[in-house]
C-alpha cells in the first residue's frame, strides 16, 4: 500500500529548539523577577527577533506560553463535604506536603490559614 504524500509547505521548516530556547530564557528572567523584552531575549536566548514575533504575536502570549511550560493542571477537588479535608487528601494522594503553592512563584501560607 503507499504511503500518503507529505505535503511541504514553503520555506525552510521550524525548528522546535527554538521556542524551548526562547521560552527557558523568558523563565529564567521571571525567575530573576526581570523585564522581559524582545531584545532582552533574544540577548539571553540567541534567537532572532524574527523568529520570536513569528512564534508569538504578543508579548503576552509569549509570557503565557513559558508559565504554561510544564504545568500539570491537578485533579478536581471535592467540594462535597469537608473541605479542608478532601484538601489534605488530595495532597496526600498528590505527594504534596503544601497544597498552597501550586503557582511558580508560591504565596506564603500557614496551616492555620485553612
């Protein structure tokens, strides 16, 4: 049986290195609680301009893009019962020890704060 033609669109393909470069270094600048700007990152990634505003159409959606990375959305709570202990299970189940910091930059919390 043959195998389906491949259609190739023009230009050279994308290369997927690329927007991890970009995305790392625009993490490490928030990490570093730094302005993120085009210039700032293609300096710190060593991709062109071009290649970023091609990728990314807003700053914005960059940014979203780079806190998206590596997120894992966590499994629904219940919010049938008590809540602070369907809480404290879904943290045992998750091997989390603090519910709380679930953003990259965590809030400061106690226990007594549930």
């Amino acid at each position: 049986m043959a195998q389906p033609e491949v259609r190739q669109l023009p230009g050279r393909p994308r290369d997927e290195d690329l927007e991890q470069l970009v995305l790392d270094a625009a993490l490490e600048m928030i990490d570093a609680d730094q302005e993120i700007t085009v210039s700032k990152l293609v300096e710190r990634s060593g991709v062109s301009s071009a290649a970023i505003y091609r990728r990314w159409p807003s700053m914005t959606l960059l940014i979203a893009s780079a806190l998206n990375t590596g997120r894992v959305v966590p499994p629904a709570i219940s919010l049938e019962g008590d809540l602070r202990q369907n809480l404290l299970r879904r943290s045992l189940a998750t091997g989390r020890s603090k519910p709380w910091r679930c953003t990259r930059n965590p809030v400061s919390a106690s226990a007594s704060d549930w």
